[in-house]
C-alpha cells in the first residue's frame, strides 16, 4: 500500500511513533550501559574491599608474627593475648575476603593459599613458640624456632600468597574500573549519538509529514484560491488519493465542475443573447426595409396616378419594387396602358367621324372646323397624321 493513500492520523502516529520508539531505544540503550557502568562500580568497590580485607588480613599475619617474637623477646604476658586477637582478628578478616571474592572461583583459590599459608605459620611457628615459653620454660628453643629458616620460609609465603591474591583482586579492580570508565563513556556517546539520531529522525519524520501532509494542503489552497478567482484551468492535485487530502481534492473538483458548468451556461446565455439580439436586429432591418420599399411603392404609385390624372398617358412606373409590390406596379402599368389605348381609339372614331361628316359639309365649314381641331390637336401631344387615324 502507498503512503499517500494512508490517512493523516495514521501518518501523524506513525512519525510520532518512530520518534517515541528512537527515544525509548536510546534510553534503553543508555539505561542499559549506566546499569552495567553501576555493575562495574559495585564490582570495582567490592574488590576494593576485598583488598581492604586481605590488607587487613596480612596486617593481622603481621601482628601474629610480631607478637609470638616479641613474646620471646620481652616475655610479657600482653603478646600472647595480641597474638590471640590477631589471630581471630585474621580469621576474620579472610573469612570477609571470602565473602567478598565469592562468585570468582580463583581468587577464591588464592585466599584459600593465604588462608593455608596463616594455618601453617601459627601451626608450627606462633602456637609452638606461645607453649614453649609459657608451658616450658625453655627459652632458647624458643628463640630457636623464631629465628629459624623454617619461620622465615612459613611467613615468606604467607606474604607471597597474600600478595598474589592482591595483585589479582587490584587486576580485576583495575579491570573493574576500567570497563565502568568504558561503559561511562559508551553512555555519553549513546547519549550523544542518541540525542543526534532523534533529532534526525524527527527532521526526517517532520519532512516526510511536510511533504504528504502540509504541501498537498498549501497546494490545494493555492489551488481554492484560483478557482475562486475564477481560474478553471488548474489542475487539482491529489485526485484519487485514498486519504483525506484525496477527499479534499475530489470535493474541489465538483467545485471546479460546478465552476465550470456555470461559466458555459453563462457563455451559452451570452451567446443566446447575441444571437437573440442578432435576429432582432435583422428583424427590424428587414421591416425597415419592408417599409423603405412600400414608402417607394407607395411614391410611384402616387405619382402615376397624379401623372395619369393630369393625363399624361404615356407615364410608366421604372423602378423596381418589393417582390410583394411588383404586382401593384404591373397592374398600374397595364392600366395605364389600356387608358392610352381606349383614348387612341377614342380619337381614332371621333376623327373619322368628323371626316365622314365632312364630305357632306361646305368646304367653308370644313375651313372653320379644320382650324378649331388644329388647336385642339395643338395642346395635345404630338398626333398622327390624319391618314394615320384612318381605321
């Protein structure tokens, strides 16, 4: 599945999560190196007691040593009493070393060398030395076994078993103190390389929200604005997404539809508009046409009947009228061509007439008519010879 068809909430809980579980990491990973950094130094103070305690052991060998030859020497009754003490005094002190080394099995064998090393001194040397001189008064066998190599050679490996054991506790205190001084410095750098890791995974996670949240958001107002501008060229973005930005987008997209479907219906009513204004004007170009051309027919007509009733009978109407009002103007042409007609052969008989009547009449008569027809003619139009008017 895409991220981008995966809603915003679960965007959100997915980048917090990442964050949280970066930090909880860290802190794990910190909590677990400060937890074993304390484990080192309990370690590192428990051998340092140890040492503590086998130091005080080796200084209670040392009291025994001092006491059972001072005793030889000075002979007072308080050295066999310190000798006794320190002798409790060591057993105690091994048995906290013991304690303390318990869980290390080979420092436990060194305390146990130690341990024997004190049992076989007191044994031969200090207990023998204590019940010679107390129980039998013999006092140079005493200093005898004081001063012998036997003496010398037990306490030599006293020392030797007691240092060994020190060297090696204070090995792994140093070890100890070494690995908690490690881990220290692991914390600080799991602190460090935490802190940085977390703070990369929230710009990381902030970008990611950025880029599938925050910029789809600003595109789509940028994209809200235009159309409410009136721009219906812009793409939506987003548009078939499966998250709340892809719903967002599909309902600016009916917007824009809605947009768009108002913008051509005012265009279609513009232009259904022009259109209507178009045919109104032709309308009324044509009526005033219509009225131009009856007003000519009218005109014509008119001044061919004025014409006719002068008596002009010779007057044609030329111009040419409407395909409605040719009619009227054929019909007042054929008019005026049969009035022309029946006034020709109206003079026609009246010229014959008067020439049959002639030859009956006087010639003197013919003289007085002739002249009074002669002017007659004269205020007509150019006539016909009188042959001419014989049918």
């Amino acid at each position: 599945m895409s991220l981008t068809n995966v809603g915003i909430g679960r965007k959100l809980a997915a980048g917090f999560a990442c964050i949280l579980i970066a930090v909880a990491v860290m802190n794990a990973t910190l909590f677990g190196l400060l937890r074993a950094a304390d484990h080192a130094a309990e370690a590192n103070v428990a051998f340092s007691k140890t040492i503590g305690d086998l130091d005080g052991s080796l200084l209670a060998a040392a009291e025994e040593w001092r006491a059972s030859s001072g005793y030889v020497i000075a002979k007072q009754e308080s050295l066999p009493r310190a000798y006794n003490a320190a002798a409790i005094d060591f057993a105690n002190k091994i048995q906290a070393v013991r304690a303390d080394a318990a869980g290390h099995p080979d420092m436990i064998a060194l305390i146990e060398k130690v341990e024997s090393a004190e049992a076989v001194y007191r044994q031969e040397i200090g207990d023998p030395i204590i019940r010679l001189i107390r129980d039998n008064p013999t006092y140079a066998q005493a200093a005898e076994l004081a001063e012998s190599d036997r003496a010398q050679n037990i306490f030599a490996s006293l020392q030797k078993a007691a240092n060994a054991a020190r060297d090696e506790i204070a090995g792994r205190s140093a070890s100890a103190q070494k690995w908690q001084d490690q881990l220290i410095g692991l914390a600080h750098m799991a602190s460090a390389g935490g802190g940085i890791t977390t703070l990369l995974l929230a710009v990381l996670v902030g970008w990611w929200l950025t880029r599938s949240i925050a910029r789809p958001v600003t595109e789509m107002t940028a994209v809200m604005k235009n159309l409410a501008d009136g721009d219906v060229t812009i793409a939506v973005p987003g548009v078939g997404r499966n998250d709340e930005i892809g719903r967002i987008a599909e309902a600016v997209q009916v917007f824009k539809d809605q947009a768009i479907k108002k913008i051509r219906q005012k265009a279609q009513e513009e232009e259904d508009i022009k259109r209507w204004q178009q045919e109104d004007a032709e309308r009324l170009a044509r009526e005033a046409e219509a009225a131009r051309q009856d007003q000519i027919a009218i005109n014509n007509l008119a001044s061919g009947l004025a014409r006719l009733m002068d008596g002009d009978l010779t007057y044609r109407i030329d111009t040419l009228f409407a395909p409605k009002t040719e009619k009227l103007r054929a019909i007042s042409t054929m008019r005026s061509k049969s009035c022309s007609k029946r006034c020709r052969v109206s003079a026609r008989k009246s010229m014959r007439c008067i020439w049959e009547a002639g030859k009956f009449l006087p010639r003197r008569m013919i003289f007085h008519v002739a002249p009074s027809s002669r002017r007659r003619a004269s205020k007509k139009p150019p006539q016909r010879s009188m042959r001419s008017l014989r049918p």
